[in-house]
C-alpha cells in the first residue's frame, strides 16, 4: 500500500513538473541573463540585474514581446570565467533563452561569448569594455563603449579639449583598465602630449599615497586613472591629500553615485567619460533614472543604465524578427538611431559593438553634471567611416 | 588539603599512610587495535613512592597519560582523592595535585629557570581572572618560587634560559616546576634517564625529600638500581597488563617478570 | 621623503595590526587563521552600524566593534578551529578560508554589496605644514598602534597571563600538565587578536572612508606576507615587519623604473625571505 501510494506522488510530481514547463513554454519569451551577485563585483551585479529587471517589468507593461511575456532568467557568475560559461550553457541548454545578456565584467563575458558562438545563440555584452568579447564571432554584441573607443575619447578630451601637455596615467591592472590606458595612451601621444609617469594598480588597492607623491613629483597636467569608483575614490582623496593639483580623470567605472560618496568633496572636479548623460531630458533617461531610485533607493549608475539598455534593445529586436537566432543578428546589424535606450542614443553597430555620441561629466556639487559631448565620427566610430584610423 | 612546599609533614616521613591517594580500575587505552592500556587496576597509598617498569611499549607512559589526563581512558575509572576525575581535562587534574614530568626533559625552553617554576605556581594561584592581568613577578610569589628551586638545587642559574640547561638541571627543573603546582601525586616518568651516576644520586636525594613531604610518587624507570632503591613498591607492566607486584625483592624474583623483562640482566641481578 | 616615509609607517600600522594577532594564533595553535581578516570587516561594519544608529562618537563605535570582533574570534574558535585542531594542518587552513569567504557574502547579503562611506567626527591632533602633513586620522592610527603594542608588550611579559600564554606557546600539553587552562588562554587570545583586528578595520574604514564585504581580502594576504616576513609567532616581528613592508612597498612604488604593482612587492618579498631566511627576520 505504501510503495503504491510513493509511486502516485511521484507520478504526480513528475505530471506536476512536466505541465508546468509547457505552460511556461508556452507563454514567455525567455532572454538569459548572467551577473556577478556575489563576491567583489558583486554591487556591479547588484546594478546590473536590477536595471535588467527594470526594463523586463517596462517591456511587459508596454505588451510584451509580440503578446507574449518577457522573462529574465538570471545568474550569478560571481564575477568568474568558468562560472560564466557553465551558466551559459545551462542558460541555452537547460532554459533555452532566446538571446544571453552577460550583465558581468570583461572576463566572464568574453567567457560566456564563447559559449554562445559555439551554440549560435545571440550574445551581448552589456559593460564589459574588453576589444575580445566581440571578436569571438558574428553572434556577440556589445551594448556599452568599447575600451578603444572610451580610451580615444579620454585623449581627445585630455590633449585636445583640456590641452593637457605632461600626462600621468595610474592604471588599474586588469581587462578594463589596462584596454583603456592603451587606447588612451595611443590618442594623446598621437595629439603632442607626453606621458611623464606610469604605473599598474592592482584590484582591491587602498593605498596609493606613494604612487601620488612620485605623481606630484613628476609634475604633470592632468592624471588619468581608469579603473573603478572604490579604488577612484582612494585615488582621487589621497591625490587632494598628498596635494597633487593637477586635473583627475576618469573613465565609465567611477560613474556611481558611490563614488562621490566615498570621495566627498575631493571627487569635485573630476572627469570621466559616460555615456550615461544624468542631465539629460530624454524620456527613457529619465523614466529610468526615476524608476531605478525608486526600485532601488540607490541612484542608479552607468553600469546599471547598459543593463537596462541591453534588455530594451533586445526586446525591441525580437519584437521586430522574433526568437530565431539567425533573423535576430541579420537585424541587430542594421539597426540604427536606436532611441529607447537611458544612455545617449545608439547610432549604429560597428565590429558588432554600438556607436553612439560620447559624454565627458564633471563631479560639481557632488553631483555629476553633463561636460561636453563628442559627436565627431572619427572619435565616436571604432573604425571612423573616413578611414584613417 | 594542599601540602606547602618546605614545610616538613612531622611524624610520617617515610612512613606510607594507609590512606587510598589514587586508584585505577580497569583502566583502558587502545590506539587503534594496539591495546597500549589494557585493563590495568592500581592503587597507591598516601607517602608510598610506587615503581612502574615494564619493556618498552608496556603502556607505562601510556598509563601516566590517562592518570595525568593527557589521555581520556577509553575505559575503566580512575579515583584520585576520593573523587572520580575519570574524564577531568588535564589542567583540572593538576590543580587538584597531579603533577608530572615528561620522558624526554621538556621545559618550557623559552622561559628562564624560575619562570618556569612561576608557571608552575600559577596553577593554584590563578583561581579568577583578575589575578591573570597582576604583575606574575610579585615579591611572595617569587619568594616562594626560591624555596622550591632552592629545594632542587638551581639558585644559581635560576635566570638562565631553560633551552640553555644542561640535562642534569632539566631534569631537577622539571621536577621543580611539578613541585610548584603544590601537588599531592607526582608523576615521574624516566627521571634519571640520560643522567650520569653523580647526577642520578642527586636526583634520588631529591626524591627522597620529596617524599617526606608527603606527596606520593609513581615513578617510571630503566635504570634498575635507581627504581629498586627508591621505591617501596613496584608494579610491572607488560602488554598493557599487570603481571606482577609487589616489594622490589619479590618483583625482582618473579620467574614471569625474569623472563619477559628483565631477561639476563634480571637473572644477573637476582643472583 | 619624509611624508612618504610617514603615509608608508601609517599604512604599516594597519599592517601590523592584522598580522600580530594572526601571529598570536599561529604562535598558539600553529595555524594559519585565514579566517582573521573576516573580523576585520566585523570590526568595520559593526563600528559602522554603531555610528549611524547608536552614537555619533568614534570612541564608542570603536570600542563596539573591537568588542564584538573579539566575541566571534572567540566563537570561532570554538566552532570552527576547536574540532579541527587534532585534525592535518590543512584542514583549519581550509575551514577558515571557507569561513572568509562565506562571511564576504554575509556580509553583502545583510548590508548589500555597495560600499558604505564612514563618516565619523573626531577631534585628534593633527599636524599640518607645508612640508608634512599628518591628519588626525593617521595620528589616531599610529597613536592607536603604539598604545596597542605597548599594553600587549606589558600584558605578555609582566603579569601573570602573559607568563601563562608564553608557556602555552612553547608546550601545550606541558602548560596544560603544569594546571594552566589551555581554553581559557586560547579563547583569551582569539579575544585580543580579533579585537585588534577588528579596531584595525574600524580604522581603516575611517581612513578610506569606506566599509565594504570584501574589504578584508587585500588585507588577509598582507599580513601574511607580514609574518613570513616576521617570523612565525613572533610578536615584535610583526609589528616591526608590518612597517618594513609597508615602507618597502611605498619606496620601491616611487620608482619610476621598478614597474611592479605593490602586491607584486609585497609577495617578492615573502619570496626573498623564505628563500634566505625562513625563520623570518625575528623568527626563532
């Protein structure tokens, strides 16, 4: 009686199990989506996956994909490489996704790329900034600016516009980092600028009083750090500290309302390079910068808005051409002036990684308020239209 | 009841008071399938110094263990005082009055000589916690501390290193940092080893003075003179088992003893 | 140079901090108590908590933090390094690494992963020319390591638990044979280097002026180095190697040509002396 009894429940849940997945089946459209929630990354994951969800519960409210419901299905990578590409198979094997959004740093994403151009299923990065995550093959994207890109930008913006003749650059040693000084470099030695000292950092840093004084020493006209806010806010107090009165600059990783928290007033006067305008008055801008505080009670940051941006543009896509892989990528290559999105709008892919008009902010009254803008081709494109690179 | 060091016990100085200080009862240690300890029984009375021989690995240090608390007993009790301390911690067992010292000389090596009897003496005078955070070098503690290295001869290398000691002074200092923790059962395990025969009688007039003190004595020991001299009673250990007790003439005598331990050498000495 | 030498000496006071009650472990029990820099980040949150809803007063904040540090260094002991004593050296290596780890999550799970600004109000002295300039922080810093090192100086070589804790570290089961309670001074011991440990991350938090879950792993492998470099169990060695280091790193960081990240420094280091000397530079 009892082994008879065992045998139905079982039976039933097996019922239970297999009735459900149809009717999940059949009502969503499943995107993938892998973050870091754990580990040191783990506030980045924190922004990313909210936004994502953000924009999930937006598409949704707006009639979903094509009637049907859209549906995040999320990871936590803790920020490492093998994790990245298990999760992304399980995400195409298991959950079947339509498209993978890595919402994680450069390694794990260009882990993770992999795994989708093995499996032709479509990839984007969303602020991984690494040259590599989309050579991995015609499936991967890119959502955020690519390090070549950013890193021109920081130059231009330095050589050109600041006219800063002797540059120091303090470089934090991993993918992002290094990717954008190399870009950087390149530029402003390209403009006339000398690089007069030049050092690596490694992640998780606190301590950067002795780095400062030789900085000081060498006397230069403007610092560029890239590297991410928790180490940028050290850099930036100490530098006030040691005295170092020269311009300081930074790339995407220190937009975080975090950071002038953790800088207070020393973070006054500091530029970095965004695509996230906060003094914008475009709609989605907006709708997300006010919904994400509202979510979240945090202000929201640049790598919050490329998650958001990621499931936008991709709904938006299957929207258009459905969940075949195939249509999904012949159509994201021709997409052009895409407007829903919280940074400024995407002009165009170019290598598969977006164009669109680049921000410099500067940090007044503990807020970042919007600079200046580039528009130029030849410094927005990957590979300027016009061809001299 | 704790015995004051220096102070002399009138009326039974060598004498062996018919008062049960300590009993095991089929006391066991087995490591592993070896059975070191095998359901051994002992008693000792007040003031008797007891020997304890037996081949190598007959379980006598094994045995010391479980009565020092070293080692839990897997079995069996062990009454020491009329109190069951069976599964007392060590640290507990010497602050009732066992005290003991090791086959291979430790001392605290880092320590000067008379700190390590200081530590010694902590063990009764350290109740609460307050008294961890008083300076350790107050003048009665240390005037104490000079009875007891004066009583085993170390005045004058007292502020040496003890790492830095011959064996000869080790082995008294081990003695003495025992004797500080005031006990009423001193342990003595392998005391003479390693000592050349000045030294030895130096140590079996310290032990003697000892016990006219009053404490009780097991003592552990290869050099076959020195434990038949010294003890009053002789217990031997083989396999984990008593095979035979009694006075050191009786034990010497024993055709079981002659021929599991002491073999030709015991034949010698029996002649 | 001097100012250098002087941020070098104040970053060597956190340094120094963590690793000498790593060392009192080591020096104790003989294992590697990776879980110490956990308490670190303990100290730090919990001063944290005390700043922003119990009182706007560092000393108090400080004095909670410390304290609670040392209760869990205490727990831990008793819950994770306890059963493991008598088992292979690597197993506490692992188990506290596991607990490092796990707290890192713990604590990002009940404060969230954003870093948390610590905003504390203090008077202190403070010394500020144009040649040198020490804030009240770094003065808090090394005023609060000198005063450290000098109770834990007195502690262990005038009164009696020093006397106790010095014979534990050469024999235990001698201490315990001569009617010294072992637990008692091992939970003692837990108690002051996670104390220390914890005032150690309360300060850096204020330095920094942030508190977050992984706070502590830079730290952790620091003040490894730190007792290598010191000397195993040694005390004064680690105070004195937290310092050097610190100064060896600031100094080599300057140079232009010598393009090493600073943990690259510090681990050259380690590897230097146990090449050449591996008892460390005060190890017996």
């Amino acid at each position: 009686m009892r082994r008879f009894l065992c045998i139905v429940m079982v039976l039933m849940f097996v019922l239970c199990g297999l009735l459900s997945v149809d009717a999940m089946a059949q009502e969503t459209v499943k995107i993938g989506f892998i973050t870091p929630l754990t580990g040191f990354a783990a506030a980045d994951g924190y922004s990313s996956l909210e936004s994502a969800k953000l924009a999930v519960d937006y598409v949704n409210e707006h009639g979903g994909i094509n009637g049907k419901k859209l549906e995040l299905i999320s990871y936590d990578d803790g920020c490492q490489p093998d994790q990245a590409s298990a999760l992304t198979r399980k995400l195409i094997e298991n959950d079947k996704v339509a498209v993978v959004i890595s919402g994680s740093y450069s390694s794990p994403s260009r882990a993770a790329a992999v795994i989708c151009q093995q499996a032709k299923v479509p990839f984007t990065s969303t602020y991984a900034v690494h040259p590599s995550i989309v050579e991995a093959g015609e499936y991967c994207h890119r959502i955020g600016m690519a390090a070549p890109i950013q890193g021109r930008v920081g130059g231009y913006f330095a050589a050109r516009e600041l006219g800063a003749k002797r540059i120091a650059l303090l470089i934090m040693n991993n993918d992002f980092g290094v990717s954008l000084a190399e870009a950087f470099k390149e530029t402003a030695l390209k403009l006339g600028a000398e690089i007069v000292y030049e050092k690596k950092y490694p992640l998780g840093e606190t301590e950067f009083r002795s780095y400062l004084n030789a900085i000081k020493a060498a006397d230069p006209d403007l610092l560029y750090a890239p590297g991410y806010y928790n180490e940028a806010a050290n850099i930036v107090s100490q530098a006030r500290e040691v005295g170092l009165r020269c311009w300081l600059m930074g790339d995407e990783g220190y937009d975080s309302p975090k950071f002038i928290e953790l800088a207070k007033t020393a973070a006054n006067g500091v530029f970095i390079t965004t695509d996230l305008n906060r003094d914008s008055d475009r709609p989605m801008t907006r709708y997300f910068l006010e919904k994400y505080k509202e979510r979240t009670n945090i202000d929201a940051d640049m790598v919050g808005a490329s998650g958001f941006d990621a499931v936008m543009l991709v709904s938006h896509i299957l929207n258009k051409v459905g969940t075949k892989a195939d249509d999904i990528i012949r159509y994201w290559d021709t997409i052009e002036n895409f407007e829903d999105c919280a940074t400024g709008p995407i002009i165009t892919f170019q290598e598969r990684s977006a164009i669109r008009p680049m921000d410099i902010q500067i940090v007044l009254n503990n807020q970042f308020r919007y600079f200046y803008r580039y528009y130029e081709p030849e410094i927005i494109y990957l590979n300027p239209p016009s061809g001299g690179k | 009841m704790h015995l004051e060091i220096g102070e002399e016990k009138s009326g039974n100085s060598g004498n062996i008071v018919d008062v049960k200080i300590l009993t095991l009862k089929n006391v066991k240690k087995h490591f592993e399938g070896l059975r070191a300890v095998d359901g051994v029984d002992l008693t000792l009375n007040k003031g008797e110094i007891l020997g304890l021989i037996g081949p190598n690995g007959a379980g006598k240090t094994t045995l010391l263990n479980t009565i020092s608390g070293l080692l839990m007993p897997d079995d069996g009790s062990i009454m020491f005082k009329d109190r069951d301390i069976t599964l007392l911690p060590a640290f507990k067992r010497a602050k009732l009055g066992i005290a003991r010292t090791f086959q291979i000389a430790k001392p605290f090596s880092l320590l000067t000589a008379e700190e390590n009897v200081l530590v010694g003496m902590g063990c009764k005078l350290h109740g609460n916690i307050s008294s961890l955070f008083k300076n350790c070098r107050k003048k009665e503690i240390l005037q104490k501390a000079d009875e007891i290295i004066n009583l085993i001869g170390l005045s004058d290398s007292k502020n040496q290193l003890a790492s830095s000691l011959p064996i000869g002074l080790l082995r008294k200092l081990e003695i003495g940092r025992a004797l500080a923790t005031a006990p009423s059962l001193l342990l003595l395990d392998e005391p003479a080893s390693g000592l050349n025969n000045q030294e030895r009688n130096e140590l079996a007039e310290l032990v003697e003075k000892i016990r006219k003190l009053g404490i009780s004595i097991i003592l552990i020991e290869h050099t076959m003179s020195f434990v038949m001299n010294l003890s009053d009673r002789i217990v031997v250990l083989h396999r984990g088992n008593t095979i035979a007790e009694g006075t050191p003439q009786e034990v010497a005598n024993d055709p079981l003893v002659i021929e599991v331990y002491l073999g030709t050498k015991g034949v010698k000495y029996a002649s | 140079m001097l100012q250098v030498l002087l941020d070098a000496i104040v970053l060597g006071c956190s340094y120094a901090l963590m690793a000498v009650g790593l060392n009192m472990v080591y020096g104790l029990l003989r294992i590697i108590h990776v879980a110490h820099a956990a308490l670190y980040t303990l100290g730090a949150y919990v001063g944290l908590y005390c700043l922003l809803n119990l009182s706007q007063s560092l000393w108090i904040s400080l004095f909670v933090g410390a304290l609670f540090s040392a209760i869990v260094g205490v727990l831990m002991y008793r819950i994770i390094y306890s059963p493991a004593l008598t088992a292979p050296r690597y197993v506490p290596l692992i188990a506290g690494a596991g607990v490092f780890i796990a707290s890192q999550e713990l604590f990002r799970l009940l404060a969230g992963p954003y870093p948390y600004s610590f905003d504390a109000h203090f008077q202190f002295l403070s010394i500020m020319t144009p040649n040198l300039r020490v804030t009240e922080t770094q003065m808090l810093m090394i005023t609060f390591m000198v005063v450290a090192f000098l109770c834990l100086f007195i502690l262990i070589n005038k009164t009696n638990l020093g006397l106790m804790w010095r014979a534990c570290t050469q024999d235990m089961e001698l201490a315990a044979s001569s009617g010294i309670n072992i637990n008692l001074i091992i939970a003692i011991n837990f108690m002051i280097g996670s104390a220390l440990a914890g005032s150690a991350g309360i300060l850096m938090a204020l330095y920094r002026n942030s508190v977050f879950p992984t706070m502590g792993a830079m730290v952790s492998y620091k003040a490894f180095v730190v007792i290598v470099l010191g000397g195993f169990g040694s005390i004064p060695g680690a105070a004195i190697a937290g310092i050097i280091l610190a100064i060896a790193e600031s100094f080599l960081g300057m140079v232009p040509i010598f393009n090493l990240p600073r943990e690259a420094i510090a681990f050259l280091v380690m590897i230097l002396v146990l090449m050449f000397k591996p008892k460390g530079l005060f190890g017996r």
